[in-house]
C-alpha cells in the first residue's frame, strides 16, 4: 500500500492526487455487500492475479507499466501525455474489485454484488459522485479495451489498457507455466 501512495504522489494535480488518495483509502460505495481490504483482494478469481494480494500487485504493476509507456510515448514517439489522468486511471482502475470477491475457502469466488455489477459500473458510478474529471473517468472506464462497455479514445486510455492486458496476461500465462 505504501507503493501505490508513493505513486499516487506521483500526480502532478493537486487536487486530483487528493481525490485518488481519497478513493484508494476509502473505497466505499453505499451499496450492501462485503469488501475485501484492498491488499488481500485478488485481481480475479479465476484469470489472472487469483490469490491474496493480487490486486495490490496487479496495481503497481499496471502503474509501473503506463508510466513506461508515457516515457515511450513522450520520447521516442514525441505525443504528448497526460500522465496525471494515465497514472490516476492506473491507480484506481480496479479498485472496485474489493466488491466483486469473497473468500471461498483457500481462494475466491465472485460477490452476490460482483454477480450482479461488474467492477467497472461500480467504479464509473463512483468516480462520477466523487466528481472526477471526464478524462480520469474515460480512461478507467474503457481500461478493458476492446472489451470495455466503452473503447479507449484517448491516448491515455489506450496506454492504460495496454498496460493493463499485458499485465493481466502476464500473470496469466506465468501461472499456467507454474502449472505444468
């Protein structure tokens, strides 16, 4: 957790830093249903990230791997980023997982709530009451790509889903690996 703060730092904006901090520290929603802590959530219960802790991880390095991208994108590209909207929509993209999975033994299984609302509605209608700005909001929001309710239309939305599959199939493929 120490690590997503650092991050968080990270932001420029002021007041955007404080709104992410303020997410990332109280997740709440006022809806009924358990909430796992967000570092011992996994990142999925069955794809990728499947263990304690997984969220926390999958977090960081989908951080690490959009603040690449905008090193790439500013240096060797020459485009411009916005990497205050790239680094909050990293930070915050799946914070709603917390109410998506319960423990099920030794691992997980999906909420009554995560059977009903995926993550991402319940993280756009939180961003939107929290009053995020369109292009934090955008970036998570369509965070799944071609798969998203909504597909990236920013670059900052496009490096946050890049970053966010290769993680994920990352994660995906080494635990296959380990498997055989």
């Amino acid at each position: 957790m120490a690590e997503l703060e650092r991050l968080a730092e990270e932001i420029g904006d002021e007041s955007l830093r404080g709104m992410v901090l303020g997410l990332l520290e109280s997740p709440e929603v006022h809806l009924v249903g358990e909430r796992l802590p967000f570092e011992e959530c996994p990142a999925g219960a069955y794809v990728h990230h499947t263990y304690e802790g997984g969220l926390l991880q999958h977090t960081i390095a989908v951080a690490r791997l959009s603040l690449t991208l905008c090193d790439l994108v500013e240096g060797l590209y020459g485009g411009e980023v916005d990497r205050d909207v790239v680094l909050a929509g990293a930070l915050l993209h799946d914070v709603m997982k917390c109410y998506a999975y319960v423990r099920d033994g030794e691992g997980f299984k999906s909420s009554p709530l995560g059977e009903r609302v995926d993550h991402l509605s319940l993280l756009v209608a939180e961003l939107y009451r929290r009053g995020f700005p369109l292009e934090v909001i955008h970036t998570a929001a369509s965070h799944h790509g071609d798969q998203s309710p909504v597909k990236p239309k920013t670059l900052e939305a496009l490096i946050l889903s890049i970053a966010d599959l290769a993680d994920s199939e990352f994660s995906r493929q080494t635990m296959r690996a380990a498997e055989y």
